[in-house]
C-alpha cells in the first residue's frame, strides 16, 4: 500500500503573514505546507521558555474525521511546556485544508500528508530535524506506524489508542455493520461517486462507529471552532479490512510508545500488544479509560507518560 508522492512547488509560509511568523493564539503559529499539490493547514505550538539552540517537535494527527481543534492543543500545549514544539495538522479534505470533496476519510492521502508534515516540520526555523516525533491518535495512530516504517530519520513515534487493524476491526464490529457499509460501497461502485455516511451515532444506527462510547466520545473531543462534521464518504477502494499497518511494525526503527485503553470498544486490543512487540524499540502502556479518555479522565496519566517517554528520546545528548 504505497503514499502519494509529497511535493513543493512552491515555499511553504504562515498564513497571511509576509515573514511567516503570523501568531494566531498565545505560543502557536499558522502554517500551511504542500501535500502532493494541495495544502494542508497546520499550528506550531513553541515553547514558551527561551531555549538556546533548536528544540524538537512532535508532528501530530488526528482520529478518524477529526481536525487538529480537536483534543489535540493540549497536548501540544504541555509538549511545548515540557520543551518540545507541536505541530498538529488537519489532513487533506478535512478541516482548514484543501481537497475535494469535503470529508473524504482517505488513509493513503492521511499516510501522505503525515509524511508531508514530518517533511515541513524540519525546514522550520527553531526546529531541530534530527529531534522529529510523530504522534497519532486512533485512525491516525495506525498513520504512525505507517510513516515511522518508511522514515528512519525520525526519532520517535507514538500512537495512542491507535487503529492498527481494519481486518481485525471489522470483525469487531459485527456482521450487521459491516453489510451496511457494503451497500454503501456497493451504492457509490453503481452511483460512481462516493457516498455520504454519519461518523458517529448511536447503538443500532446506521453511522460507521455506533459504539456506546463513540458519540459521547467526539461529542466531548469536538472543540466549538473545529469545523468537524459528523459525516464522511464511503469509498469503494477503501474497504477497512485493507488498512492493515499493523504489518509495518516490525519496520519501525525508532522508539515507538503504543498506548493501550483497556476499556476501548472501538480499536482491536490484540493488534495494539502485537504491534508493540515486534516494533524493535516498542514499548506498551495501558490506562483504565475508554477510546477518548486519553483526552478526557485519563488525560494526566497518558501525558505524563508521553511527556517522560519524549523526554528520553529527544533529548539532545540520546
């Protein structure tokens, strides 16, 4: 499964701002980078203290049609209280970037931007390219595992109740689920257009993810000036049980941090543990929370332990 080719045809700057450093909130920055042709927004949180030198930065994308608003400035927010910069970017399609039609969920277009992400973040000023993380959460977190495989330059990866496999998962979700996202499939291969399917909804609806937890979950994650919409296109060449990167696991050479919620219903348990065992530096932590609670009750425990597991490896002396 291969990613679309990055390029730059034309130099990546912060928004509306001739020297590029246009500040849109307190610490962070707006950027937009190029992803195969099309831009991709994205905020650069900085650390507040003055540091001598150039610091690390952790690269991070979000779940499955969510935009960087979405939980994910304060983990950016305490990364850069810790020392590291934040860079969180919205994927093609979503959010404040480029890509037609809107809402399209695409994992190899997401693997890409990522990619084009990681890309962007070492030509920063302040930035030290050696220092790169890259950080995913659920669908994303898969993205991860992905991009850390095929980039051995990055010094460390961390998925957080990561997606690692769609076969596993469509068995999870049950015969009932899956035969309606067949007649979606089946509908947009007739119809030659994608079609339009809600994210989330509750038990026994006809949305993608109608686990208990699922709509509460994005409910609380959703930030009011996110943009997130509760719909995506189902896509006949993107059957779930085809995205598999648990099968990159064993290629990631850098540390990778693997966090586990024992009470998720929405991502197979067993590939999170396989995947943390045969990454080469693979390291696996657990939390008494649910998909979402990584951004919600268990928030302290799982940023404290990727703010430590950071530490160790972007330090500049590692």
């Amino acid at each position: 499964m291969g990613t679309e080719r990055v390029t730059a045809e034309e130099p990546n700057r912060a928004v509306g701002s001739p020297d590029g450093t246009e500040v849109a909130r307190s610490g962070s920055e707006e950027y937009r980078f190029r992803s195969a042709g099309e831009q991709c927004a994205a905020t650069l949180y900085r650390p507040a203290a003055a540091t001598a030198g150039n610091v690390p930065c952790v690269v991070m994308g979000n779940g499955f049609s969510l935009t960087r608003r979405d939980g994910l400035p304060r983990f950016a927010e305490r990364f850069a209280d810790a020392g590291f910069a934040a860079l969180t970017v919205d994927f093609r399609h979503l959010g404040d970037s480029d890509g037609e039609p809107r809402q399209l969920v695409d994992y190899q277009r997401q693997r890409a931007d990522l990619t084009a992400a990681v890309v962007f973040a070492r030509t920063l000023d302040g930035i030290d390219a050696d220092r790169i993380a890259v950080w995913g959460f659920s669908f994303s977190g898969g993205h991860v595992v992905h991009v850390a495989a095929r980039d051995e330059r990055l010094a460390a990866a961390v998925a957080m109740f990561p997606m690692l496999d769609g076969l596993r998962a469509a068995l999870k979700y049950g015969v009932r689920r899956n035969a309606r996202y067949t007649a979606a499939m089946v509908r947009a291969v007739v119809g030659r257009r994608p079609i339009r399917m809600p994210v989330t909804g509750p038990p026994g609806s006809s949305a993608m993810l109608n686990q208990p937890e699922a709509a509460p979950g994005f409910e609380a994650v959703c930030a009011a000036d996110s943009g997130w919409r509760n719909e995506f296109l189902a896509r006949p060449s993107h059957p779930l049980p085809k995205v598999r990167p648990v099968r990159d696991a064993r290629q990631v050479r850098c540390a990778s941090l693997f966090c586990l919620a024992t009470e998720d219903s929405m991502v197979p348990r067993k590939s999170i543990e396989r995947a943390a065992d045969h990454a080469p530096r693979g390291e696996l932590r657990s939390y008494s929370v649910g998909h979402f609670g990584g951004f919600l009750e268990g928030f302290e425990d799982v940023v404290d332990d990727q703010v430590e597991f950071l530490d160790t490896h972007l330090r500049e002396e590692h």
